[in-house]
C-alpha cells in the first residue's frame, strides 16, 4: 500500500453470524409479509390469514413510529434502538405462537428498525473512512465542477461521493486503474478519469449503453474544457498584465541604452549596472506569478500540468535576463520548439488518464486479461449493478490477484437468482447470486422473489410523504378476483403493466386490462364490474395497511443480503478489510449502501 495509516476497526466474521442469527429468526416469522403478492391480496384473504389486528391500527401505529424515527436525531437514534434491542427476540409479542399472525405492531415495528443497517453497528462512517484514507495528505480538490450541469441531481450526488471514495482508496494503495463493471451510461467511469487522472475502463453488457457512454464521455471532455478555460481566467489576465508591463518596460530599457550609447563612461556603465532595475524586474514579476499560481487551488494534481503549461507560455512575456545570463539564452524559435516538445511529453503522460468504454457480459468466471489486455493492479467498482452483478463482481474481486480492492453497490435483487428457490433441474449454474456466505448455504435460506422485490421499495417514501400507489394496487387486486370468479383463471402467465397510468377510471382499467389479457371483456356489463368495486372498496385500507407493513419490512430483506456479501468478504483469507458504507443520502439514492473491502498486502 501507499500509506500505512490504520483504518476502522470493524466487526469480524463471528459477530457478523450472531447478527445473521438473530435476524433469521425474525425473518422465519416475518418472511410471509414480505413474499405475499399484492395481487392475490382479496382472492387469497392475505389479510385475514397473517394479520390479526384492525387495519386502522397497523396504520396509525406505522405512521407514529416512522414520524417518530424522522424526528430523532441519527445518533439519538442508534443508542435508543441499541438500549431496546435486547427485548425484541421475544417473538411471541410480535408473532402469535399458535396462528403465526402478527399481534404486536408496535413490536414488529421495533424489530425492522433494529434489524435495519444503521442499527446494527455493522457500518463504518463515510467521513471517518475517507479521513483514514487519506491520512495526513490533503484532500485533492480537482476542478471547481457541478457536475449536476451535466447529470440529474441523482446521478450527481452518487457520482460525486462514489468517485471521491473511489480515489482515495486509489491513493491509498498508489494505484492508478479502475475497472467499472456495468457501467451503463458511464457517468462514474467519466468522472473518475477527468477529474481524478485515473484510466478507467467501463464495461457493459449492452453495446447499445457502451456507444451511447463513448458520445457521452466525448461531451464530458467538452463541458470539461469549459472550466478549465473559466478556472484559468485569471492566469491569461495576468499574461495580459505582463505583456503590457514587459512593453513599458522595454521603452524605458530603449531609453536607458540610447543615453548609455551617448554617455558611454565607465562611471555610467557602474551606475546602470548598479542600479538593479532588472533584477527588482524580474523578483518582483516571478514573485507576482508565484503568489497568482498558488492561489489557483482549484486544480487537482493532475490539472496543474495544464495549469503549468500557461506558466511556461509566459516565460516568453518576460525579459531574457530576468530568467537566465545572457549565455544560456535560448532562442525564440528554439524555446517554442521545447515547449512543444514539452508539451508533447505531457500529453503522453496524460495517456494513462482515459476512459475506455467496454462492451461485454461479465460472470463469476469471466477472464479479465481476455477484456483488458493492459490488466495492472487496480480496483474493480460497481454503481447500482443489477442483479447478479452485483455479488459476481465479489467473486471476480476474491479471485484475482490484480485486483486490490472493491466497491460495490448494488441494486434490483428482484433479478438475484437464488440457490433454494425452487428445483433448479436443467440448470447448469455453479454460482448463484443469493446466498453467498457459508452459513446462510449451510441453512439454505431462501428469500423469495416477492421478499426480493420487497426489498426495492423504499421506506423513505413513507418518510417525505411521497405516500404509496393504494389505489394501483386496489385495481389489480380486484380484477385478479373478476378473473377468478368470472373466467375461472386462477393464475394467468400474461402481465396487465402499467395500465393504472393509462385508465381514466376502474370501469376503463377493468376493460382494457381485459382486452390486453385477451379476455372477452364484452361479457361484462358495466354493472358487474362496478359491483366488485363497491364491494372491495370497503377494505381498500386492509391493503394499503398490508403494503405498508411490506414497506416497513424491506429494510430488513436489504440487510440480510448485504449481510450475506460481508460475510462472504470475511470468509476469504486474504482480505485484509471489509465493511458495509452508507455512501449516499437514501431519500435521494434508497440503493444506499457500499460493500468495500482492501487485500492484504503483498
């Protein structure tokens, strides 16, 4: 490594199982909410069958402990959560041990809450982190950038905090290439390379997404150009000023010869020798660029070369003697010729700062030198991959040696394939996204896709008020049951979509989501269809009560698949450091969370 400054201290392997532990035995009680569909809501009772409270109750009481959650401070927060731990592994106050029905809303919401990332210590502050990172070294600023000029304020937050982490490890580790797995758009990928001088390469399984971050990265680059010309405005006004000064002080220094060639005494030549007026010139001047120069902070390291370049070019401003003796003068021509060699240098040098958009499908097994033929030590990085992704750049990670450490932060584990699911009878797949620790194999723990796509919703959405989709969901579990009762279609393999947005009421929803099903909706008179509203509509809030409790609960399905990432981190040998960051702000990027983890030094 570059630095030898300690980092966090994190929880090892053994306490990161008892943690596991006691969130399965939670889950086993609780997965049955998260992994009920929405749609068979009122043709299978979900209500009836795992609740056995008042809707009105389950709501009232939700809303109170979210408002009263927001309203405490974060560290307020960890300590009262932490204090009452202890009480909720008493399972019968949440579960009835006979009906396995929720009793206790209060203590089920309780447990989500201190079964959630930040309640459990397992994170390391982002702040505290990058302060270890960097040691006694001083920030690299880069560019004076908004990069939300040229990304949506999303994108922008998480690029900015991604890139800044992804940095300082480089620094940390003295090394200088990125490999950003599935990369889409390539806006990390981009910014790594201008801001942060590093050689990144992009890879993505679409070509589409590879060509489209090619065009992207080349309108960067342009946007780029413009603050570097704004941020240099100052250094060409101060050329401006010496060229003027350098024209006067050439008339005086013209005037001074004329009379020297006219009183041409050796008395006269002592006194303009003696009288220093190129020297305080030239201290004065060079004194001037100096302080102009180092007041220009907004340059990274990399950016001063460009910076630097003006600095040269006003070599040619200043008087030859203010520079060097008369002998060692170089010519005009001779001097542009060097910078342009100089320059040529720097440029070269500069080669190594790029980004390379790559089109290709990464698996657990993929052989990085047949993508990347100028492989290096570096980083493997991933913003929001999909699905297996996500764990697959962990495996990549553990199983190369070039690679020296990883960030990754994951999202969509809908698309995670699970080892327990089901029967996996013709599939030949080795590895599997869920579970990857040893222990969670061992128990052969198996989410759910519902309980995954539980855990894609956002709990923040309660918290701003955004409020949930009632009555989208209220829609299509009514129609499930007129499919039921009236077609006698129990399951149907064809998906209404996003027909709610398109329906200017139930009774035209109702209709057309028949007719893209392929039912014959003219056998049912409008009167029916409106029957079935008005009988459910009733109990619209025992659904909207349900949602929300799937809500409140997706935290804890998020935290036990990255749970199950650090535990696999923590399992391998030669993995010096692993944690769980809370890298962005979750009303902005609800996909939070980064596993990073460093290799021990070789």
């Amino acid at each position: 490594m570059a630095a030898s400054f300690p980092l966090p201290v994190t929880q090892d392997l053994f306490t990161l199982r008892a943690t596991l532990q006691e969130l399965l035995q939670f889950l086993r009680k609780a997965l049955c909410i998260s992994n009920a569909h929405t749609v068979d809501f009122y043709t299978e009772s979900v209500w009836a069958q795992l609740v056995d409270l008042p809707p009105e109750t389950v709501l009232r009481v939700l809303r109170k402990s979210v408002a009263e959650a927001e309203a405490r401070p974060p560290e307020a927060r960890l300590l009262v959560e932490a204090e009452r731990r202890s009480g909720i592994t008493n399972f019968p106050k949440i579960f009835c041990e006979t009906s396995q029905k929720l009793v206790s809303v209060e203590a089920f919401a309780l447990a989500v809450r201190s079964y959630s990332v930040p309640n459990l210590g397992i994170c390391t502050p982002f702040e505290q982190l990058l302060t270890a990172l960097r040691g006694n070294k001083k920030q690299r600023t880069g560019e004076n950038v908004k990069p939300d000029e040229f990304m949506n304020l999303k994108k922008s937050h998480e690029v900015q905090a991604m890139s800044e982490l992804i940095s300082s490890i480089a620094d940390y580790y003295g090394i200088k290439q990125v490999i950003d797995l599935g990369s889409g758009k390539g806006y990390l990928s981009s910014f790594l390379s201008l801001k942060y001088g590093l050689k990144v390469y992009g890879i993505d399984s679409s070509n589409t997404n590879t060509h489209g971050a090619e065009e992207r990265n080349r309108k960067l680059k342009k946007h780029w150009k413009v603050y570097h010309t704004r941020s240099k405005l100052d250094v060409n006004e101060l050329a401006l000023k010496m060229a003027k000064e350098r024209k006067v002080q050439n008339e005086i220094k013209y005037k001074v010869d004329i009379e020297g060639i006219c009183n041409n005494s050796p008395a006269n030549q002592e006194k303009m020798s003696a009288s220093g007026f190129l020297p305080d010139f030239s201290d004065s001047l060079i004194s001037n660029i100096r302080t102009q120069m180092e007041n220009l902070h907004v340059y990274s390291h990399r950016e001063e070369n460009l910076c630097f370049e003006n600095a040269f070019a006003l070599i040619d401003l200043l008087p030859i003697n203010a520079i060097e003796p008369a002998s060692f003068q170089t010519p005009k021509r001779k001097m542009s010729e060097a910078n342009k060699e100089r320059r040529k240098l720097t440029s070269k040098s500069n080669e190594s700062n790029i980004y390379s958009p790559l089109t290709s499908f990464i698996t657990a097994d993929s052989e990085l030198h047949d993508i990347i033929k100028d492989l290096e030590d570096c980083l493997m990085v991933g913003l929001h991959t999909c699905g297996d992704l996500a764990p697959n750049t962990l495996r990549i990670f553990t199983s190369k040696s070039e690679i020296k450490g990883v960030c990754s932060v994951g999202c969509c584990y809908h698309l995670l394939s699970e080892e327990f699911e089901k029967p996996h009878k013709e599939s030949t797949q080795e590895k599997w996204g869920f579970p990857m620790c040893q222990y969670l194999k061992e128990e052969r723990w198996c989410c759910g896709r519902n309980a995954r796509m539980s855990a894609c919703l956002a709990l923040e959405r309660v918290a701003v008020g955004q409020g949930l989709p009632t009555e989208s969901l209220f829609y299509r579990a009514v129609l499930q049951d007129i499919i039921k009762e009236c077609y006698g279609i129990t399951k149907c393999d064809r998906h209404v979509g996003k027909m709610y947005s398109k329906s200017s009421s139930f009774l035209d929803y109702v209709r057309k989501s028949l007719k893209k099903l392929g039912l014959d909706e003219s056998k049912l008179p409008e009167k029916v269809i409106m029957d079935y509203y008005e009988k459910y509509k009733p109990r619209m809030n025992e659904l909207e009560a349900f949602n929300m409790l799937k809500v409140v609960l997706a935290p804890c399905i998020e935290t036990l698949i990255l749970l199950d990432r650090l535990c696999y981190l923590k399992e391998q040998e030669d993995i010096a450091w692993a944690t769980l960051v809370k890298l962005f702000d979750p009303v902005k990027s609800p996909r939070c969370y980064a596993i990073i983890a460093l290799k021990k030094q070789q």
